[in-house]
C-alpha cells in the first residue's frame, strides 16, 4: 500500500477523531475519511474503470476519490473546470477515461448512468463507454496530469505513485518543523502543486486540509477574481499555510498592507508558477508575511525546490531536494535526473530511466547551492544592439508595484522595450514606470508603454492554465499597438 494510503489508516486506528479535511458543507475524521476511501475503492475496483477522471470545483469529493483511485490502484485524471469544452473532450479522449464524476450537466457519446455510494449521490458519475477500447497503457500511471502549456491544446504528463510519494515526503520533511496544522487550499485542487503540496503534504503530516469552493475564495470563471472576498475566505479559514502563484501574493501583500485581511496564524506561504520580485519577498517580510518561493513543474511531479524559514535566501527559488540531480548547459539551461521525473507524455515513448530532462528555465546554482531561476529560455529576446533580455525578470520587478497589475514586456529585435499594461488604477501607472525604471539598467527599462483594457486572461488566450503569458497571442492581438509604440 502507497505510504499516504497505509498511513491514513494508521490514523484512522490510532486517532480516529483527529480532523482531517472539511470544506463548507463537512468535515472528516480519519475514522470517516478512511471509511469512505475504502468503499469508493471498493466501488472502483468493481465498476471496472482504468482511468477516472474527476471534474469537481474543491469539495471534499474530490480529495476522496483521488484518493480511492490510489487505493484501487487506478489511474487518475483531473480535469480543470477552466478547460474549455473543445479541451475538455480532448482531456477525455485522450487519457482513455472511461468513468467521470462531476457536477456538470455534460453530455458524452455512449455514456450511462451506474449506481454510486450514498456520499456521492449529490453528484453525476457516468461511465463513458466510448473509450472502453482505448489501448493507453496505464498500468503503472497513478496520474495524469494536462496542462496546455503554450499550444492551448492540453498536454499529459503520466506520472507514477514513486514520482508523487516522492516529492510528497521530500517537501514534508523540509516543512515538518514547522508543526504546520491546518492548510487552506486557495489554487484548483487540479493544479498539481496544490493536490500535492496543499493535500499530500498535510495530510502525511496530520494536518487538515480546508476546502473551499472557488467562487467562494473569488474566482469568477477564469479570468475574474475579488480580492476581498478571498480576504474573507482566508480570515474564515483561519490556516497556517497557504500556496499561491505571484497574482495572488501581489493581492495579498496589498490586503495586508490595509488591513483588510487577517492571517496572525499562518506560519508558511508558498510561491510558485513564475518569477517573483526579490522587493515583493522583502515586503512581505516586512508585513510580518512568511513567504517562501520555490519552483517547480509538472514533468517533475510539482517542486523542485524551496525557501523555508531555517533555509532561505531572497532572489532564489531554494535547494533543490536531495534526490534530484541538477546540471547546466552552456547557455544556462536547467536538466534534471531523478526518480520524480514523469514516465513521459501521454501518447508519446517512455522516457528511458537515467535520461535528463531539459526544463526550459535558465539559471543557476549559488556556491551555497541556492537555485535561482532567471526566466524561460525560448522568451529570451535581443535587442537591437545586441544585448540579452529576459522578459520575467523586468515583469516580476513592475507586478510588485502599485498600479501594475499584469504587464507584457516586448522587445526582440527592437530598438526599446515597450509595455502593454494592465491596471485597476491607471492615474499611477506613469509614476510606477518611473519606479521600476529606476531599478533597472537602461537596456532593460521601459520607455513606452499602452494600457490594455482587458485583463490578460485564460478565456482570451493571453495566459496559460497555470498563468503564463501567451506571449505569441499577446503580440498577435496587439500587433497594432505595438507597432504604434514604436512609430
């Protein structure tokens, strides 16, 4: 049995009323929660499915057929509710999901209805018996992960219970000294650093896992979000941990800095999914705000490295865990080797064992074997005079000032680099320009700039899943624009 699994059930005999994960309509004990893995299990095992698929906002439901479907020792897929539909179907078709549970009302080619425990009666389960005959091996895959990266089209990185446990216990390890007992979940549980590093982790740990649905933390569909209420959300939840990529500590910081949200109690936040200001780190400290970067990505089952209190420098996303081993091109491209590493993507040949995986990222290792990430390697641009940019590093400087919310840095093959700017306080645009330039060296400073009405947004195509920028789209629907700023 999986360690997680054997140790659930360990606290299910020994401290059966110890809480462990709730959201707003229940809570579980371990007594209660490993009752209803076994007989999801059980249920699984005799509905016959290879590969469930789970498309569920983040609900107790959710955690307990992950993990059931460990248990039953078959494979399991998230699927994103920010996913459109022609996503969606394509997630399904090809992962071979032949059961899903969810709360929509989607209709699938060849599916019917198949009775559920009582627990799960609030919900549809259908069996889709369209891709009964699919032929996907997944025999030794535990999850599938899709992430549709830069092409929008989703992508499956299969990863195995090894590549998942490992990075569990490793990243608890770093965290136990911090007696961290209660984690509120804030990303999609189908983001996999939170499923592992938000769920996972506290539970091998004994903590509670606090879930709240996502309308309920202030995401309104893809691209919206109310700060205020995810305050609310957080000074309810009361945690002691959190997970959040840079957008969501930008709001922090700025909440804090006004009052507006409580979080006495919160021992470790973790940053993650793109390059974050070395000042907003610093700020936060100053707000009494225990915010750590790390890094990470999916090929990798979530973290590579991380900032922890007792091991920290600002600048760098932390050491990397002991059991991966790291190497550097002659262009400062990050390779990877290790058990963690994906068994390969979903249609594609299996990695070969020992085989180094190219990351993507450019940077370094410092003499104290602190990792420091620069920016992706294919968005490095040349100006016109030659000189080398990386454009995450001038974003993640503006994003940490007031009245830069989202920014695009353009440059390549330029002259100047020029911004399209997205802003909720447009007046102090001009003044914060003048901020971050003063940061920088002239051949990494803007000089021209254009506000751009709409937020940059998963809906529009300007950002990734995971919140990247779509940097190709982005030129393409401001090609105008842009040309403008250089007139």
């Amino acid at each position: 049995m999986a360690e997680l699994l054997a140790h659930l059930e360990t606290l299910s005999n020994t401290h059966p009323a110890i809480r462990l994960l709730s959201d707003e309509t229940q809570s579980l004990n371990a007594e209660a929660l490993w009752h209803r893995v076994t007989t999801l299990s059980a249920w699984l095992s005799e509905s016959g499915s290879r590969v469930l698929a789970v498309m569920l906002d983040n609900r107790v439901e959710w955690v307990l057929l992950d993990l059931a479907a460990r248990h039953a020792g078959i494979c399991m897929v998230p699927v994103p509710l920010f996913f459109s539909p022609e996503q969606i179907s394509h997630l399904i078709e090809q992962s071979g999901a032949d059961l899903l549970v969810t709360e929509e009302a989607i209709v699938w080619p060849g599916e019917y209805a198949i009775d559920v425990p009582e627990f799960l009666s609030a919900l549809r389960v259908v069996h889709l018996q369209a891709n009964t005959a699919n032929s996907t091996d997944v025999s030794d895959v535990a999850r599938i992960s899709f992430t549709s990266g830069s092409t929008g089209r989703p992508k499956g990185v299969c990863l195995s219970m090894t590549n998942i446990e490992r990075i569990a216990e490793s990243l608890k390890m770093r965290l136990s000294p911090l007696g961290i007992e209660r984690h509120l979940a804030t990303l999609p549980l189908a983001t996999l650093l939170e499923n592992i590093a938000g769920v996972d982790v506290p539970l091998l740990s004994g903590a509670e896992v606090v879930l709240r649905r996502m309308s309920r933390l202030g995401f309104e569909g893809s691209s919206g979000f109310n700060p205020l209420r995810w305050a609310a959300a957080i000074t309810e939840a009361d945690p002691e941990s959190l997970i959040l990529i840079p957008q969501l500590l930008q709001a922090l910081l700025a909440l804090t800095a006004s009052g507006g949200v409580t979080a006495d109690r919160i021992k470790f936040i973790a940053v993650g999914g793109g390059k974050v200001a070395s000042q907003q780190i610093e700020q936060a400290h100053a707000l009494g705000l225990p915010v750590y970067e790390g890094y990470g990505l999916t090929e990798n089952a979530s973290v590579v490295a991380v900032n922890v209190p007792a091991q920290s420098r600002v600048g760098s996303v932390g050491r990397p865990f002991e059991h991966l081993e790291l190497r550097f091109d002659v262009d400062g491209e990050l390779y990877l080797r290790g058990d963690t590493l994906m068994l390969g993507y979903l249609g594609e040949p299996r990695r070969r064992a020992g085989e180094w995986l190219a990351t993507g990222d450019i940077g370094y290792l410092d003499n104290d074997g602190y990792l420091y990430i620069s920016g992706r390697r294919k968005n490095i641009f040349i100006n016109s005079f030659g000189r080398n940019l990386s454009p995450e590093w001038v974003e993640s400087e503006a994003i940490s000032i007031e009245g830069i919310d989202q920014i695009a840095l353009i440059g390549d093959a330029r002259p100047y680099n020029v911004a399209l700017i997205v802003s909720r306080a447009p007046d102090s645009i001009h003044s914060g320009i003048d901020q971050l330039n003063a940061r920088l060296p002239d051949y990494a400073r803007v000089k021209r700039w254009m506000l751009v009405e709409a937020p940059f947004s998963y809906e529009n195509g300007c950002l990734t899943a995971n919140g990247r920028l779509q940097r190709d789209r982005i030129q393409t629907r401001y090609r105008d624009a842009i040309e403008a700023l250089y007139v």
